[in-house]
C-alpha cells in the first residue's frame, strides 16, 4: 500500500464486495415478505429491477465510503464524513427508483462497515479489529440522534420507536458495533457452507430475523408484529431452518403468510446485506 493507485484499487475492490453483497441479499428466495427475483413480497411499489437500479445508483458512493476510511482522520470525523456522502447516495437512489425506499437502512450500515474496513486495511489491522472501530466512530450516535426528542413538534418513526419502546434501531446496532452480523449472522453464515448458495443466504436472514429489533416490521405491523416474527423464526431454526424439508416447507408457507400480512423484514434484510460483506472482506483481508 505504498502508492496512490493501491490504495484506490483496495477501494474499488471493497465498494465491489459491497455491491455483490447487495445483490447476494436480494436474490435469495424465498425471503418472507421481501423482494426477490421470484417476487415482490409485501411490496407494491418495488420489484427485483428496482434494487438493481438503486444498487448500482449508489455503487459510486459505495467506493467513496471507502476512500473515506483511507485518511488521516480521527473515526468521529470519518463518520460525519460519511454520512455526508450517505446523503448523497440516498439522493441517487431515490432518483433511480422514483422516490422509492430501497436501500436507505442499507446505506448506512454498510457505509460504515465499508468505512471501517477500509480504515483497518490502511491501519494494517486484523478483521476482528473492525467491529471495535465501527464501536469507536459510531460512539455517543444514539444520544446525540435522540436528545431532546420530547421538545420536538414532529418526530420520525425511530424517534416514535425510541420514545414509547426504547428500541434504539439502526443507531443502537451500529453504536453496539452491529452484533447481530458480526456475533451471529457471520458464523451462521460461514457454518451453512454445505448448502446451496440460495439456501445458505435464506437459512441465515431466517436466523437473524429470530433477534432484529426490525423497525420496518414495527412501522407496518406493530410491536405484536415483530413479536410473531421473532416467534416463528426461532420456531422455524428450532426445526433446522433450510437444513431440513420440514424447515423449508415452513419457510414457503412463512412467505405467503407475510405477504398476507404485509409484513416485510426490511431491516433484517439489512443486517443479512453487512453479513455477506463481513464474509467477503473476511476472506479479502486473509489475501491481501
């Protein structure tokens, strides 16, 4: 890493991973209520070529992220510099999808993964190290985000969350350094490797969606909805998930159930996106 175009060929190598993760998400079916290339899931306004359009919308930012983590910085100013080019990424997206929401809970998080991978790679410091860094820059998010919260006249959906629940969403994941990929999606995922692809992907957003706090799911079915995802999910691994025909079976039933109930887990959706790209810069970082 001693010369310019290195450093720039190591960005566009992670934003790569990024958006193949990305893809990777999308693709896999049946994925309860979410889009697919098989389906839109609960989702009227979107289908499989809208995430193709908005993923590479925002691929460009996706390097940018990276770069962001190859300077001179202290994290918190890394962080306050990428969530300016996640501005800008959420812009391109919704021009891409007509004002659609596809990707915006993607962005961040990944954009921060993408960031503090970048910066251990600069740093010359192990993958273990990055869930510390992403702790480091994303430090005092969900205090700063949520101050003063009952002096506003109008609140968001996470502020709403945050006030009657305590659910800290996206910023309390992020601030926790994103345990549910790096402490659990990861291993279900490398543990799966004897599945197919598809199945290995749909076996572990099963297994994630069993602990994700989904905001999506709150915002579209309440507090009684996440508790019946959260439910069945546990049932459905306790069953073996998509190592077993049982499994699979109530996973294609869990489907159609979903999109009768217009539930989608968009955040964990989310969390399987960092997942697979904790997989691929693991494996990156091994061969650098």
């Amino acid at each position: 890493m001693d010369n310019v175009l290195s450093l720039n060929e190591i960005c566009l190598d992670i934003a790569s991973l990024a958006a193949k993760a990305i893809l990777y998400e999308v693709s896999c079916f049946p994925s309860p209520g979410l889009v697919s290339p098989v389906s839109s899931g609960s989702h009227d306004d979107m289908n499989y070529y809208t995430f193709i359009d908005s993923t590479f919308a925002i691929t460009k930012y996706l390097a940018l992220f990276a770069n962001e983590g190859m300077k001179e910085e202290e994290l918190s100013k890394i962080f306050l510099n990428i969530k300016k080019i996640g501005i800008k990424a959420e812009k391109a997206m919704f021009n891409s999808t007509k004002n659609v929401n596809t990707h915006k809970g993607m962005i961040f998080l990944i954009g921060i993964c993408i960031a503090a991978s970048s910066y251990a790679i600069y740093h010359k410091k192990d993958f273990y190290d990055i869930q510390n860094i992403i702790k480091s820059m994303c430090k005092g998010i969900v205090k700063n985000d949520f101050k003063n919260l009952e002096k506003k006249k109008k609140i968001t959906h996470g502020e709403k969350l945050y006030l009657q629940y305590g659910i800290t969403g996206i910023r309390g994941e992020v601030e926790d350094g994103i345990p549910l990929a790096f402490n659990y999606g990861l291993d279900l995922y490398e543990n799966s490797l004897y599945l197919e692809e598809n199945e290995r992907l749909v076996h572990t957003l099963i297994g994630i969606m069993q602990f994700c706090d989904d905001s999506t799911v709150i915002h579209r079915t309440g507090i009684e909805g996440l508790n019946y995802v959260k439910n069945v999910s546990k049932e459905i691994m306790n069953l073996g998930g998509m190592k077993t025909d049982f499994g699979k079976k109530m996973i294609n039933k869990l489907n159609d159930d979903f999109i009768s109930k217009n539930i989608s887990p968009g955040g964990s959706a989310d969390i399987l996106g960092v997942t697979i790209f904790l997989y691929f810069i693991k494996r990156y970082m091994k061969n650098l």
